[in-house]
C-alpha cells in the first residue's frame, strides 16, 4: 500500500482493522499482476488471505452481463470487469471502494466513501 494516495491508504487501514473489506478473485488477480518483486508478492498474498472471499457464480456473471448490456443501451460502456465486481457486491449486498467513477453509474450500487476528517 505504499504507493497510494494517503487518504486512500488511511482508510484501506482502517477498513482492514474493522474487518469490513471482503475480495474476491478479479481483485486478488488485478493487485497480484501489479506486484513485481517476491516481497511484494508475499505483501499482497498476506494481505489478501484472511479477507471474506466472494466466489463469482454463474448467476452474477449473468447479471454482471445485464450491467453491460444495460449501460450499453444507455449509451456508455462499463468494463466487465467493472461490472462483476458490480453484480458481486449486489449479489452480497456490499458496498465497493474504488476511485473509478464508472462505478457510480451503476443503478443499486452502494459506494463506500473515505471519510475526509
């Protein structure tokens, strides 16, 4: 977490030390890829291990689907990706951090926001 903006890395932390941060397989696959050296391998692994694991079944990739092909008909692209992560956090009922402001267009999707204080 050493190369991220410090608000960002402050709440990481303290989302971490409340236990509230859930992964699943896209995200652990997207910080593992980022990872270059053996320690930071360990560093993302170690972090990511004792996290709730989301498994992607057949029924959100669908709906993961749906949100493309929705946000399609409206005029705009999401990435699939994206959208998993999207139908994931619906599936669970959880809220996604991220910085991606595609994210917001994404009907029914609740949004954790860092607190600036």
């Amino acid at each position: 977490m050493d190369r991220l903006n410090p608000l960002v890395r402050d709440e990481l932390a303290r989302l971490l030390l409340r236990n509230e941060v859930a992964t699943c397989g896209l995200v652990i696959a997207e910080l593992r890829r980022g990872a270059r050296l053996p320690a930071q391998v360990r560093e993302v692994l170690d972090t990511m291990d004792p996290l709730a694991y989301f498994e992607v079944d057949k029924h959100t990739w669908i709906h993961a689907g749906e949100l493309a092909a929705n946000a399609a008909a409206r005029g705009y692209r999401l990435e699939i990706g994206d959208c998993v992560l999207a139908a994931l956090a619906l599936r669970e009922g959880c809220s996604v951090y991220s910085l991606d402001r595609d994210f917001e267009r994404i009907p029914g999707l609740k949004l954790h926001r860092a607190r600036t204080v």
